[in-house]
C-alpha cells in the first residue's frame, strides 16, 4: 500500500524518482480501506530532507497511511520557507481534538543545550502530554527519544566529552521482540550526537526496556514494555550521505574539533563513496513498528485515551535483559576486525 501525503510536497519528486509509491489525497480516498493515521513532529532545520527520509521508511510497509506534520509555534524555523510551513505544517492547538494512530518525534541539534534553555521546551512537554491521550503509539529519534525520556520517565540527559559520530554497532538483546523481530545479532545504527541517556535510570525503570545497545554508543533502541512508546537514540532514518554531508559541512566551517565518521568511509577516505551498511534494518524497524501498530490499535481512535490509560496499547513482555552481547564467547564483531576498510581495486 502507498503513504497518503499532502498534494504538491516536495518530497513527492523524490519518491516518484526513487518508485516509491505514494498517493495524494483524492487518489487515495478513493481506496476503501481505513489507513492507520501518522503525525510527524518535524523538529530538524532542514524540513524537507527530513520529510524525505522519514517517507521512505514509512512507504516501505504495506499499509496506507495518512500523514499529517506538525511544527512548533514557540521556535521560528530558518532553514525552509515560510510558504512550506504554512502550506503543509499546523501547530500543536491545531491537533488538539485529533486521536492518531502513531506519532513520530525528530531529532534536532539541540542536544548540547539543557533541555530547559531549548526555547520549545515548553511547548515539547505539552505535546508529549497530548500524545498521552491521542496518539496510540509514539516513535521518537535522537533528542526526540532524549527529551520524551526525562519528560515522561524521568531519565537523565548525559553530556558526552567527545561526539559520537559513525556507524556503530548495536547488540540485539531480544530476538523475539516484535519490534526487532528478524534483526541480525548485529545491527548497524549511525549516530550523530554529542549526549546520552543515563543507563543506569533506564534501568531502574521497570516500564522501560533496551531493544539494541551497543559498546561505544550504548543503547540504540528502548522501548516501553506496552511499545505505546519507542525511543531510538540513533539515527536509523537518515539517508546513505547524511553523515558525509554533515562531516563536510562542519569542515567547511573550519571547525577544529570535528571528529571523523567512525565505520562510514571505506579505508577512512572520505573521497571513497561512503558504505550504506544500516538500510535493511532501519527498513526493518519501521516496517515491524507500523504493522504492530496497525494490528493493535483500535479501529475506532476515539477509544485511544481508555486505552493508555488502562496501560493496555500492547503485551507486556517479560523478559529484561541487561544489555550486553547477544554471544557467550565474547566476540566482539566490527570494533576490531576492519570493518569498512575495504581495500579499493586499483
């Protein structure tokens, strides 16, 4: 099934160039079917690039779904025309009476400051309580997943001495989970962030559970136990030259701090094609998220709210891991066997 997108979003050459199905609004009313509906809270500089790459993800299921987007009506956004927000985005009063089947959160690069100088931070929180009520399911990415752990559960924003930046690997820490249903043991997650979540709060969360972690960039993916909730700390969603267009961004600045994409470039070269190494997972991710979501929620989403109320979006699991390995012997794959240094033929 196609993604229902507004008519004339930018985003729609793109997919079309890629043959990625997606319908405009009268095309797809015309299917009787009744499409899960979607909210994105776009919190990235580049609006459409995001939409782009959330897009891709979300088309990759074989659902109808209905996107709405959301923006803040506290930040002014720069990096794209007012006529873009106006013509596609609403702000947060604007959903107030509106019940949704998943919401997505973004990232923004926002993680170096205390969460309350972000001057939304406000404005966040009372969307996160909204969606409390209204929204079945929330996918949150980044400093999404950052913001909705110390709002909703307490959890601790870490500030790192160095950026973690790359493509890391993450250890699968339960192979039944219905949303890493299918993950290799490995999965690799690029990550582009200069904070962390306590994972000692995490921990001590019985609501809260680790679906992927790894060595050096600590959890990837957490989940609450009912997934009325997803948190992933990395960057899935992001295209195969993301992290080579913020590498030479912040180079072209003349920064002297700019730390190198850990397992991107092949022989770290960056005039080699970087490896897009974590595709089929992100694809997998999102695909196992929407169609848990669409077996679960309710037809009517008007019954939402009873439904988070009586904690019953999902099925509690009871097995919680404490994150490590996903092997006994202590194999470590990828951090020390060369990994992305492929040798190029001459």
């Amino acid at each position: 099934m196609p993604i229902k997108i507004p008519g004339g979003l930018p985003a729609r050459d793109i997919l079309d160039s890629e043959r990625i199905f997606a319908l405009e609004k009268p095309e797809a009313e015309r299917q009787r079917v009744r499409p899960l509906k979607m909210v994105i809270l776009n919190l990235m500089p580049k609006k459409i690039e995001t939409e782009t790459q959330l897009l891709r993800l979300i088309s990759k299921s074989p659902l109808q779904v209905d996107i709405d987007f959301m923006k803040t009506g506290t930040h002014e956004s720069t990096h794209v025309s007012a006529d873009h927000l106006v013509k596609f985005y609403e702000p947060p009063e604007s959903f107030a009476d509106n019940y949704y089947d998943g919401l997505i959160v973004t990232g923004a690069p926002v993680e170096h400051l205390p969460f309350e100088q972000v001057d939304y931070w406000d404005e966040f929180r009372r969307i996160l309580d909204w969606a409390a009520s209204h929204v079945f399911s929330t996918m949150y990415l980044c400093w999404g997943a950052m913001g909705a752990l110390n709002h909703r559960y307490g959890v601790r924003k870490i500030d790192l001495p160095e950026k973690i930046f790359g493509v890391f690997p993450q250890y699968l820490q339960d192979e039944y989970c219905f949303l890493t249903n299918g993950f290799d043991e490995i999965a690799l997650q690029p990550h582009s962030r200069v904070a962390a979540v306590s994972e000692q709060d995490v921990a001590a969360n019985p609501d809260l559970q680790v679906l992927t972690w790894g060595p050096a960039s600590g959890p990837g993916l957490i989940a609450t136990r009912d997934f009325s909730e997803v948190f992933a700390l990395g960057h899935w969603e992001y295209g195969k030259y993301t992290l080579a267009e913020e590498y030479r961004r912040d180079m072209d600045r003349g920064l002297d701090n700019v730390p190198f994409p850990t397992n991107y470039f092949p022989n770290d070269d960056p005039t080699i094609e970087p490896l897009f190494s974590w595709r089929a997972h992100a694809n997998l991710l999102w695909r196992n998220w929407l169609n848990w979501v669409y077996q679960m929620t309710p037809y009517d989403l008007t019954e939402v709210p009873q439904l988070r109320a009586q904690r019953r979006p999902g099925t509690d699991h009871v097995v919680r891991h404490a994150p490590s390995s996903p092997r006994e012997d202590g194999f470590r794959p990828f951090l020390d066997d060369g990994y992305g240094l492929i040798v190029p033929r001459g």
